[in-house]
C-alpha cells in the first residue's frame, strides 16, 4: 500500500511539473499581480475648491498608472497637529508614498522625518517644509515667479506704468513657508514700482470670514487704499466680497490666487481684473505621478526631468519637480476654464 501510495505521489509531481514547464513555454501562465503603490496626498485643509480640484488630477493620475491606490485626506479645519497625526497613522500603515502639503513646516516636519526613518517615501507639494523632511518638493512654479506675477496683475490692473498708492496683503498663516517666500517676492518686486506702498501683511487664517473682516478693516483705516492681494485660495474671494459690499469695487483693486470658478463672478462684474494661479488639476496629477516614479526608482536624486503622463517631460530644478506654468484669468479668458 505504501509502495503503491508513493508512486501515485510520484505521478502527479510529474504530471504537475510537466504541465508546469508546458504552460511556461506557451506564456499560459498568469502573471503574479503586481504591487500596488499606496499614496497618500494631504491638503492643507480638505474641502476648499483650490485642494479638491488639485485631488480630481490626482486621481486622473492614479486611474492612469493603474497599480496605485490613492488615499486623499486631511484636516477640515486645517490643523497641523491633526494633519501631523494622519502622517504618523499612514506611516505606521507603512504606505509607499507620502504627500504633504503643510501648512506649518515645524509641525509637520518632525511628523515627515519619523516617517522617513520607517522608510516611507515623502515628498511635499503646493507647499514646502525644510529639505531634511522630503525628498523632493512638486512645486506649481518659483516663489520668484508668482510673487512677481502677483505684483505685476495688480500694478496693470491700476492702469499704469508707475501706479501709486497704499497696497496690502491678506496671507493664509503666518506659518505658510510658501506663502512667505511668494511675500519675501512680492517686496521685491514692489521695488520697481516705488509709488506702491506695502502698508500691512495679516493673515487670514484659511477662514473666507476672516478675510473678508480684514479686508473690511483695511478699508476703514486706510480710506486710500488702491489694492489688496488675497494670496490664498479663500483670502482672495473674502477680499474681494468685502470691497464689493463695501461699494469699492473698481476703485479697491484686488488681485490674488485663486481657481477661476471661485472668482469668475467677481471677475464679470469688475471687482477683480486679474486672477493669478496654475492648473490645480495639473498640480495633483503631477504629484502622483512623481510619488509613483520615486516608488518605482524611476525618479531619484539629481535628474533634471521626468516623465510625467500627459503633461510630458517636466523640469525638475534641484529638488524641485516644477509644473512651470503661471495663468492669469481675466475678463477674456476666464470662461474657458472650468476647475
């Protein structure tokens, strides 16, 4: 019986391998699925439009790519130290790729290096923390270019060469590192058109509410004041209700960053000549796709581009993947963008 047992064994070992080595000559063999790449991609604050419209190209990105599950989440109310903890849960989780954008760089930061030191790959995006707690930053252009762009809308909004007057600005935090290198710009820029004058910088802290409160402010301590800058997604359209409501559209210019679709009404009735910004969809999907390339050792330190879908070949400056393009939506054009 055992005899006959074993050569039983014996038979079917045989018949497997046969069919084994038959299979994997003619390409029947299924191939083992490959490893799905998990990115994590943090807003600032979910549920502003600018963040929402950025997770729509992130997702376009994934469906592409095929092998990565997206996870898209964040603070409501844009706190750091909430947004730090999510960093530490996905990087317990041991995802691939960690994407943040941080609205405070010291509270996230030390959240990022912990997880570097898991092996979790991270990068920032939309806005940047110190070098040591990233790998590479996706970034939407210079700090130079949209601080100049910023100076350079309002100053052809007020309709001339050397325009002149009181000018302010309405930040998101005074912790936003981006947010304070487009300003550091700004100033700079400012200096070729000397007849502006920088009277206050406050910040907003992401509340529509409370830039519009600021901007109301504004105008009742400076009733000569020609412009202010919203240079946040919701500092911008808050600004510019408050001058509108105030019956000041048209003589308080306001100029900032913004999607178009939050300012095509201020835009239409002439509150708003200008609107300074980049593809938000593009943004997002350019983030995926560089978290998917850094997974995939296909983007490493040193490269000057890399491949990035639809969007081709796209620059990369240091550690910085730039998505290169500034858009400025007037009157004109507006209508033919929709995010």
């Amino acid at each position: 019986m055992k005899i006959l047992t074993q050569v039983l064994i014996t038979a079917i070992m045989a018949t497997v391998m046969a069919f084994t080595a038959t299979a994997v000559a003619t390409g029947a063999v299924e191939p083992s699925p490959s490893k799905r790449i998990t990115i994590c991609l943090l807003p600032k604050k979910k549920g502003l439009p600018y963040f929402t419209t950025c997770s729509k190209g992130a997702q376009q990105a994934a469906d592409e790519l095929g092998d990565v599950e997206l996870i898209y989440d964040g603070p409501t109310d844009g706190s750091p130290e909430k947004a730090a903890s999510m960093v530490d849960r996905w990087a317990l989780r041991g995802v691939d790729v960690i994407a943040v954008s941080p609205n405070d760089p010291e509270v996230l930061g030390q959240a990022m290096k912990k997880a570097r030191e898991k092996g979790i790959r991270v990068i920032t995006w939309d806005a940047d923390a110190a070098p040591a707690t990233r790998e590479f930053m996706v970034n939407q252009a210079t700090a130079r270019e949209i601080g100049h762009a910023l100076v350079d809308a309002m100053a052809k909004d007020l309709g001339s060469d050397q325009p002149e007057g009181k000018v302010a600005i309405i930040t998101a935090t005074l912790t936003a590192a981006n947010q304070n290198e487009w300003i550091k710009y700004m100033k700079e820029r400012l200096e070729k058109y000397p007849k502006l004058t920088l009277i206050a910088t406050k910040p907003s802290n992401e509340d529509q509410r409370l830039a519009f409160q600021i901007a109301q402010d504004l105008m009742k301590a400076h009733p000569d004041l020609k412009g202010i800058f919203g240079i946040s997604s919701v500092a911008f359209p808050g600004a510019a209700e408050a001058v509108k409501q105030a019956g000041n559209s048209g003589k308080v210019l306001v100029t900032g960053l913004a999607t178009p679709n939050d300012m095509k009404a201020y835009v239409k009735d002439g509150t708003v000549k200008s609107v300074v910004l980049w593809n938000t969809v593009d943004l997002g999907y350019l983030t995926v796709h560089a978290a998917h390339a850094l997974a995939t050792g296909t983007l490493k330190p040193g490269q000057t581009s890399f491949t990035a879908g639809r969007l081709g070949e796209r620059k990369i400056e240091g550690d910085q993947i730039l998505l290169g393009q500034i858009l400025v939506f007037t009157k004109d054009n507006i209508d033919q963008f929709d995010f």
